[in-house]
C-alpha cells in the first residue's frame, strides 16, 4: 500500500482516531488510578501507623513488667544496699534475659550509673537518658527511644521503691533491622528508623533492601524524606513520623507503603485495558482496510478504465450498477466514452471525408492506396491507378456559380462511383481531380475500365435545366510496373493525364516516354525563349473565305515554331506550355509585331489582307495591350480595321472585369474582335451580346460532322441566326469538305476557315494562293 494512496490514508484516520480516542481513556484511566492509589497508601500509612504506634506501647508495657519485676527483686534491694556491683550486674542481666532486653540500667538518686549490662564500664559514670528519668520521677516511671553509642534502643525506667524511691531501673530493646521486620509483620509497612543531629540522618535500622536504603540516605540528604518516594524503582508512599529526642538529636520512623501494592488491582485493570485496546486497534485496521478497499477498488478500476480511455479503447463495459456517488461516476465515465468515440469518429470523417461529395480525401486516399499496394505486394497481385480531371472546370465555375459547380462535383462523384466495382475506391483529391482505384485490374486491362469510367461522365449531364458536357482527361499508372509506392504511382498517373489533357486526348497510360516528354517540357521553356528571339518562329496564314462570294480577304495567323532539332513542334505543344509559364505574353507580343507588319505590307502593295490574331487569357490581363497595339499598328502604318482579335470564352472568364475592360479599349480603337472556338464553353449568346465582339468562330467540333449529326447541325443553325440575330459576323472553323460548305452556306454562315479552302501556310504561299484563286474566280 502505498502512503499517498487513498486506501492508505482512509486506514490511517480510522485507526489513528481510535488510538487517539483510547490513549486519551488510558490516560485518564492511569491519572484517576494513580491518585486513587495515592490516597489509597495514605490511608494505609494512617492504619499502618496507628498500628506501629500500638505495637511500640505493647513492647513497652513488656519492657515496664520486666522492669517492675526487677525492682522488686529483694536480692536487687539487697545489692543496692551493699552497693555489690557484681551481684547487681548479674541480677540486672538474670532480669534482662528473662524478657530478652537488651539493655538493663541501674542508677542511684544521683543519677549515677551503678551497673549497665550493655557497658558495665559505664558504672560510676553519670547517667545518660536524664530527660527519661526526669518524666519518670514526675509519673512514676516512663518509656521513650533513645540512643547510645549509635545504636538505638526503646527505654523504660521505673523506680526501685523500699519503700521509698532508692534507686531507677532502666530497661530497654535494642531497635535493629530485626525490630524494624518485626514491626514491619504487624503493620505491613516498610519500616525505617533514622536519626538526625541536627546536620546528617542516619539510617538506624530498617526493612528496606540495601540498595533502596542507600538511595533513601540520598533523599533524606536532600530533605526530601516524606510524600511519594521512588527508590530503586518502587513506588512508595511514606510518613515520617517524629519517635522522640535523644540527646544526639531526634529520632523518627519512616514508614513506607509500596504503591506497587496499591496498584496491583489497577494494574491488572491496566494489563485488560491495553489488551483491549490492542484487540479494538487490530479489528478497526481490518475493518478500515476492508472499508478502504471496498471505497478504493471500484474507484481504481474506474481509474484503470479512464486510462484505457485514454489509450483509445472506447468499447469497454463499465459496471454502472453501484447506486453511490461511484456508481455516478462510472455512469458518467460510460457516458464519456460514447461521447470520445463519436466526436472521435466525427473528426476522423471530417479529417478523411470529402465533406461535397463524401468520397475519400486526398489524405485517406493516399492511405488506402498504400494499404492496396502493401497487400497486393503480398499478394503478388497488381492494381490500376486512375486520375481525373475535368475539363474547363474553372469555366463552369464562373459561368454557373460556385454552388452550381459544387453540385456537378458532387454528381461527377456519384457518375464514378456508379461506374466502378465495390471493392474500388473513388476518391476527389481536389478541385476537380478525382482519383479511382482498382485493385486487381492490371494495366494492361486497365483500358476496359478507364472506358467505362469516361462514358459514365459524357452520359447525359443536366445542371438547373442545362445540358452539361462534361470531359475528362484521364491519366492510368499500375502496380507493380511503374512504381512500388503510392507517390510514385500518383506522380505517373497525373504525368499521364497532363499528357493526355496536353495532346487533346481524352486518356493516356503512363509509359517511359511520358517522362521523357515531361522532362522535355522542362527545357523547353529555355528553346522557346531562345526561338522567340532567334526568329525559330514563323508565322502561317489561313485564309477565312467569304462564302458570299468566294472573297480571301482575312486569313488567321497561326505560329508555327520549327526547332533546329526537333523539326516541327505543333503550337498544340508549346502554346498550352507558354500559357502554363506566362511567356506566352512575349509570344503573343512576337506574333503580334509580325502579323500587323505582315498586314502593314499586305496594304501597302494594295491588296489588304485583314489578319486575325489569337490571345490568350493572360494577353487579355496586361494593361498595356492596346497600347503595344495602337504602338505596333502606328509603326506599320495599318488602319485598325484590319487587324482582328480572336480570343476564347475561356479567356475571357479568367478575370471578366478587367478583361472586358480592355476589350472595351481593343474595340473602341477600330479592331476587330472575334469569339474563337464557340460553342465549346457555357457562355449563352445573352452573354456575348454584352461583350464589345463582332465575331464568333463556331467551334470546328461541330463543323466536323456536320452533314451526319442533325444535333450538330441544329446547334450550328440556330447559332448563325442568333449570331445575326445579334449583329456578329458567322465563322465556321475547320471545314474539310464542299458538301460541309454547302450546308453552312445555306444556313446563312458568313466566312469559313478550313482545308477545304486552305491550309495554313507561310506568307508568300497565302499570297500565291491568293492569286491563283483570284484568276480562278475570274474565270
Ligand atoms: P485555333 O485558333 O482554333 O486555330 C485553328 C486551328 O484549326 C489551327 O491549328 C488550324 O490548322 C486548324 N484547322 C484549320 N482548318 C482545319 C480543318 O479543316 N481541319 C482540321 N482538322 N483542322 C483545321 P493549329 O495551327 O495547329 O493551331 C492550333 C491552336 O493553337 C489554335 O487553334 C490556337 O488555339 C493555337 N494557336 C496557334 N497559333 C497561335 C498564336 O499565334 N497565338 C496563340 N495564342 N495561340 C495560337
Ligand atoms: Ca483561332
Ligand atoms: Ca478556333
């Protein structure tokens, strides 16, 4: 048990109080007892006294019988009247012996001895007890304790009569230890005899051993000689009791009671009280570790449970029955749990879950395709990797509205997982790139899959009424053969899609040359700077013929870029690239410059030539634009209104505001300008209205089938009268065939761009071409 922890400390009180408790009874017990005692060995000292007291006059009456004997004696008589010192002497002792005296005395009128059996030397001397024998010529005889010679004796004296008063006998016990014992018989008491000579006492005798004697001289030296006494380690309560005077000082009995004696009874009261105490002590330490454990155990499995909560274990049964304030804690503990795993749950969701479409996130997306690949590791078995991402995306956005571009999200996430198995995993990674694996697809038989996918999402799409069309370009990686880890399989499958959305393909398996041609792209940048000023670009004109009357008096300049290596890289290839850096505003500026001296000539040898220039998106955010225009138009002395602009409906969402501000000023200055690739985006006529253009180029898509596809040519039909409708020019794009021309001539198209008419080509053949046309015409 450890002293900090709480079955220790309950334990602890509990007994703690009750020793407390029975320390204090004790206490008080032994106080009342001790004085009880006391008062006790006081009263015995009284009864013990009165006793001594007695026993002292019996011997003294003996002593005066004997003495009294004596005087009688005729032959006693005799002697004293023949002062015979030897018959005296010897009828003293024959007395004496009779009652066992010690000392028998015989003394004239003159209070001269005559004979002592003690000391017959003293004969003749004076007499050495005068205060006894004057009590006794007053009374006729006395008794008292003297001493003689350091020793100490119980004194009678009577007198001799014959008849009148001749002589004193005085008789006597010697008191030793002897006499104290006997006393001691009697009253139960130790017995003490001392003398004092005004200076030192003296033990005269006594019944105390050696030891407590000799500690007794100590006291009495000290003049502590009377109450409560310790001697040797016994308990005494003494009474000094004053005997009489002697001539060498006065004499006392110190009568001792052992408190031991007195105490006895309360001792063994003492002995059941402790052993009491020590019973109730151990079975309050029982019953407190029992109590403490029953309080602490529920409370230390709780604690144990609060751990393992801790540790992520939130499914454990928790014993809520207990109806206490423990019971409500564990009911609380049980409810917490719950509440942790929910929340914990919620979070998890929230950390992994796409909250728009509830696919995977990009995180557990990543996850679960390294555990995908660590089974089929294991497995020896492959999986197929795809990636997604919508076309013109960015477009629907800000032509819809964000929640509208929220939706066809959400309704693209349901459109794949329709069209895959259970076990493969949808995921949207961001934006519009979604994320689909196939675990035990090879990629080999990737490509059964990835068509399944992409005609799930160019089925039929509406969006508030609208019909959407929705592309996607799709790249595929597999394992095991093109990376054993998900960054590297997700790195080939985007290298992949980016090549296939690059090259106009709708999908692309990943192989070496993708990465070949990923890390082409990356020099490329440094070649295109180099091109743009070591005139490697050229620029190719397409005729846009006047179906009216078969006039070539616009052409569209599109760059051509012949690398001193690579031969012929189609603008396909480098203008998307350009657009990706931003160094398509000096290609533009380049094209720009070339195309408007080109014209500036063209005008100048007398026969215009109104050139059509694309833009890109960016082109449409630089401020300067019309100014490097009006600038480049000044320097080749060209009227305004032959130069065109195309730009796409792409181009124009990127920042709508400052782009139609500079349309504004590219229209205000006599431009031209032209919607290219219509069609294609989302934007409705209603909106082209409100754009400064003059132009619209339908989108060669719907040209190409034209003559087949009825939808195609509704589109197209009701597009040139809406054009009309609103005062723009009709340009059809990309026409291959005279039966094409046909139609779109019927249905009112204005110009038409295409190889039926032309091919792109290098000035001088635009002009031969031009020519030759002319004198066809002619004819
Ligand atoms: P675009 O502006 O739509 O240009 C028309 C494209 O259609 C040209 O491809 C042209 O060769 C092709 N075309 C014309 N008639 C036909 C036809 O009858 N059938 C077919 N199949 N195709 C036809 P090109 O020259 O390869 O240009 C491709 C795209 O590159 C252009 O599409 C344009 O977006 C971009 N581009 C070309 N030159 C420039 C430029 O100087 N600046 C910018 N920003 N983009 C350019
Ligand atoms: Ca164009
Ligand atoms: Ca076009």
């Amino acid at each position: 048990m450890r002293t900090t922890s709480l079955n220790f400390r309950i334990v602890v009180a509990f007994s703690g109080l009750l020793a407390l408790v029975l320390l204090l009874a004790f206490t008080v017990v032994n106080v009342t007892n001790l004085r009880i005692s006391r008062a006790e060995a006081a009263q015995d000292l009284q009864t013990g006294e009165r006793v001594f007291r007695r026993l002292l006059e019996q011997r003294g009456e003996q002593l005066t019988i004997g003495a009294q004997v004596l005087a009688k004696d005729f032959g006693l008589r005799d002697a004293i009247a023949a002062d015979d010192a030897d018959t005296l002497l010897s009828a003293l002792e024959n007395h004496g012996s009779r009652i066992h005296a010690d000392l028998v005395m015989l003394s004239n009128l003159d209070n001269i001895v005559k004979a002592d059996t003690v000391c017959p030397e003293r004969a003749g001397k004076p007499y050495p007890f005068a205060d006894l024998l004057k009590q006794a010529s007053q009374r006729g005889g006395a008794s008292g304790i003297e001493r003689i010679d350091g020793k100490l004796y119980q004194l009678v004296a009577v007198p001799v009569r014959s008849p009148i008063i001749i002589a004193w006998v005085t008789m006597g016990f010697e008191i030793n230890d002897r006499t104290a014992r006997d006393l001691q018989a009697v009253s139960g008491l130790q017995v003490s005899f001392l003398g004092h000579n005004g200076k030192d006492w003296r033990i005269q005798a006594s019944t105390l051993p050696d030891i407590q004697r000799l500690q007794l001289a100590g006291f009495l030296d000290l003049g502590q000689a009377s109450g409560s006494l310790s001697l040797a380690g016994t308990e005494y309560e003494t009474r000094l009791v004053k005997l009489g005077e002697s001539p060498e000082g006065p004499i006392y009995v110190l009568l001792a009671g052992s408190l031991a004696e007195v105490m006895q009874p309360f001792q063994q009261l003492q002995r059941t009280l402790i052993a009491l105490a020590i019973g109730a002590l151990l079975v309050c330490l029982v019953v407190g570790i029992r109590i403490a454990r029953r309080i602490t155990g529920p409370l230390r499995e709780l604690a144990e449970v609060a751990g393992r909560i801790k540790q992520g274990q939130y499914q454990q049964d928790i014993d809520t029955r207990d109806h206490s304030e423990i019971g409500q804690l564990a009911d609380s503990l049980s409810h917490m749990q719950v509440a942790i795993a929910e929340r914990e749950a919620r979070i998890s969701t929230l950390a992994y879950q796409d909250p728009l479409t509830l696919l995977p996130n990009r995180v557990r997306f990543g996850q679960l395709l390294e555990e995908a690949i660590a089974r089929a590791k294991e497995e020896g078995g492959t999986l197929t990797l795809l990636l997604l991402d919508l076309d013109r995306f960015q477009q629907i956005n800000d032509t819809l509205g964000h929640p509208a571009g929220d939706r066809l999200l959400a309704k693209v996430g349901e459109r794949l997982t329709e069209s895959v198995r259970s076990e493969d995993v949808v995921a949207r990674l961001s934006g519009d790139e979604f994320a689909i694996l196939l675990p035990g697809i090879t990629i080999g038989t990737a490509m059964h899959s990835i068509e399944r996918v992409r005609r799930s999402l160019e089925r039929r799409m509406e969006l508030d009424g609208r019909q959407l069309d929705v592309r996607a370009g799709i790249g595929a990686a597999g394992f095991p053969e093109h990376g054993d880890n998900g960054i590297d399989l997700i790195r080939c499958a985007d290298m992949a899609m980016y090549r296939a959305k690059s090259s106009g393909q709708r999908h692309m398996l990943y192989d070496a040359s993708i990465q070949r041609f990923r890390e082409e792209h990356l020099s490329l940048l440094g070649e295109l700077q180099q091109a743009v000023e070591h005139s490697e670009l050229t620029l190719y004109y397409q005729p846009k013929v006047r179906l009216e009357d078969g006039l070539a008096d616009e052409a569209e300049a599109l760059v051509r870029w012949i690398h001193p290596q690579r031969g012929f890289v189609p603008p396909n290839e480098f203008i998307p690239f350009a657009e990706q850096t931003g160094y398509i505003k000096e290609v533009t500026r380049w094209v720009l410059a070339h195309a408007i001296r080109q014209a500036g000539r063209w005008a100048k040898d007398g026969r215009p030539v109104k050139v059509s220039v694309n833009l890109s998106a960016q082109d449409l955010l630089d401020p300067g634009l019309p100014a490097t225009v009006a600038n480049l138009l000044d320097l080749a002395s060209l009227a305004p209104e032959w130069l065109c602009l195309e730009i796409t409906e792409s181009g124009l969402m990127e920042d709508p505001a400052s782009a139609l501000d500079t349309l504004k000023k590219l229209r205000a200055m006599g431009l031209s300008l032209a919607i290219d690739d219509y069609g294609t985006g989302y934007s409705s006529l209603a909106y082209i209205r409100r754009l400064p253009v003059n132009e619209l180029k339908i989108d060669r898509a719907f040209v190409l089938e034209l003559t087949q596809n009825e939808g195609d040519a509704q589109i197209v039909r009701s597009t040139i009268e809406l054009g009309h409708r609103l005062g723009l020019k009709v340009v059809a794009e990309g026409v291959e065939d005279l039966a094409t021309v046909e139609v779109l001539q019927a249905m009112g198209c204005d110009r038409i761009q295409g190889y039926v008419f032309g091919k792109p080509m290098a000035a001088e053949a635009f002009e031969r071409w031009r020519e030759q046309r002319e004198a066809t015409a002619v004819k």
